[in-house]
C-alpha cells in the first residue's frame, strides 16, 4: 500500500469521479484509475461502485475512508514538522474553535502568536465542539478549543481544561441589570442558537430543571446573528461573559449565584504530538491566560499549562 494509492483514493471518494479527481491530482486519470485497482487488488476487496456516471463507495472503502484520511493527515504533520524545526519560519496552525470563543478569546491570542511567528500560516475552522471533536479525530485540526461536558469525554483526545466562563443574559442595553435566577427566564423571549450549539443545550437544561421549556422569540443563528438580534431589541440570549464584555450596545445581566458556567478545553488527539507550530501557540495562549488584567470579570483561569492552577481572574 503506498501513500499515493491513498491519496488518489480519497481523491475520488471526495469527488465521487475518477476524471475530476485525477484533475485535483494532477495525474493522468488512467494512472490514477490503475493505482486504485492495484489498492483494492491488494486489499482484496472493491472499493467503489462504479457505475457510468454514478462513483459509490463500497463498504470497504467506507471503512478505510476515515483511515486514509488519517494516515494522510499524519504524514503531512511530520513532513511540516521535520521541515520547520529550524526556527519556525514556516509552518501552519491548524485550529478549531467554537464561535463564541471565536468572538471573545482567539482574536488577542492570534495576534500575539502572529507577532511572535510571522511566517507561520494561521487556518482557523469555527464550528461547535461535536464538529470540532470529530474533526480533530481525522487529522484535520492540530488543536481545538472546545466546551468540555464530563460525560461526553473522548478517550481519543488528550483535554487540558483552561477555563471556567459565567454565562449572563444579553439584553438591549435598556434592560435593568438586576441579577436573575434562572427561573425568570421563563417570562423572557429568548433569540436562542440553532440546535447542535453547547449554550443553546445549556440554556435549555437549565430551563427544564426549574420545570419549563424556554420561550423563543428567534430561533436558529451562530454569535454573531444572535447577537444582532439582540442588539436589534428581538429578545435576549444567554451567552458567555467574555462576548459581550465591554460592549456598551449589551446589558450583560448576571445570574445569582451559583448562576451558570461552563468549562472551555484545549484538546488534541492523544495518540500524535501537535506539531511544534501549534506546541507554540499553546504556549502563547497560556502566557496570555496567566497576564494580569487579560480577561474580563467572570472568567477563572483553571490550567496554566503544565497540570498547576493559576492565579484566577
């Protein structure tokens, strides 16, 4: 089996056509179509429906899709990685990262770690943790920062949990500050996430144990819509302190204590080392976690990096 073979595999499994995926090869297609019948000849088994016009994967190549990709993916990470040990010159950073997250913490850390790497390439991917998850899990990302919930932990992921966000209540900025127990949310129009989202599950859990559903006045959007829909006076949202911190268009309310948190994570697959490009943003995002006066009010610092708590903020 070579990692040609392989590639020229996932070529057609992504396009679903021999021609279109010897084009995105940049091979003649009947190389390509010979290097995928000496794969399944060695495997001994087919791995596509060829009909005329119509390109299927069999069982077979169900199965080894995802393996593929993975064995691919790894092999481009130790090629980058053995290519940029001098320095750091070059190199990318591939990260996943939820929206809100996306919206509060990435932007300074990004810009510190471009100050510091100027050549090496950022590729952000914004998704909910499930996607993140899985993504991680083919080699598509070398590190994500996702919401942790204790009973969904992948025993293929290494997690480091960094920190503890309070969620508030984003209003029009009109709406009196008063803290809220979150059984008040029964009488409030929320604009809530589409369904998938972690704030759109927490919020609707912690509804349901007070003993109501929530009413939605907007349902269906990421941060940012939701939060134009809020800002637009629709309704409001629960939603991470750090998002609208600062943001005089936003009453953040808060909850009475002990009110509602949730646990972000750095994760990354367990079985490979991030290459030394993403090694080196985590330590960029763990120097600003421990600068005094970084985050905002309602966020505590749970890790700085090596096993040991820091100071909280």
């Amino acid at each position: 089996m070579q990692l040609h073979q392989l590639a020229y595999f996932v070529a057609v499994a992504e396009t679903r056509h021999f021609t279109r995926a010897a084009e995105h090869s940049r091979v003649a297609q009947p190389s390509l179509s010979k290097q995928v019948q000496v794969l399944e000849k060695e495997l001994g088994a087919p791995l596509f429906n060829r009909a005329r016009g119509n390109v299927t994967l069999t069982p077979a190549g169900e199965t080894l899709l995802p393996l593929a990709r993975r064995i691919l993916a790894d092999v481009e990470t130790a090629r980058r990685e053995v290519q940029d040990l001098a320095g750091l010159r070059r190199g990318r950073v591939r990260l996943g990262a939820t929206p809100s997250l996306c919206t509060g913490l990435l932007p300074d850390v990004l810009a510190r770690f471009r100050d510091r790497f100027p050549g090496i390439a950022l590729e952000i991917e914004e998704g909910g943790s499930r996607d993140l998850v899985g993504q991680l899990a083919t080699g598509s990302l070398d590190l994500a920062l996702i919401i942790l919930r204790p009973q969904a932990r992948d025993p293929a992921l290494t997690t480091t949990p960094i920190l503890r966000e309070h969620l508030v209540l984003a209003s029009a900025a009109a709406r009196p500050i008063r803290p809220l127990t979150v059984a008040e949310l029964r009488d409030v129009p929320l604009v809530m996430f589409r369904e998938g989202y972690d704030l759109r599950d927490v919020t609707v859990a912690a509804c349901r144990r007070e003993g109501f559903e929530p009413r939605y006045v907007v349902e269906g959007g990421e941060m940012d819509a939701v939060l134009r829909f809020v800002q637009a006076g629709l309704g409001a949202a629960v939603v991470p302190s750090m998002v609208v911190a600062g943001r005089r268009e936003f009453r953040a309310t808060p909850f009475v204590a002990p009110g509602l948190t949730r646990t972000v994570g750095l994760a990354h697959r367990r079985d490979v080392e991030p290459p030394r490009a993403a090694r080196e943003f985590e330590r960029t995002l763990f120097a600003l976690l421990a600068s005094p006066g970084a985050l905002p009010a309602g966020v505590e610092v749970l890790s700085s990096g090596s096993g040991l708590p820091i100071s909280a903020t």
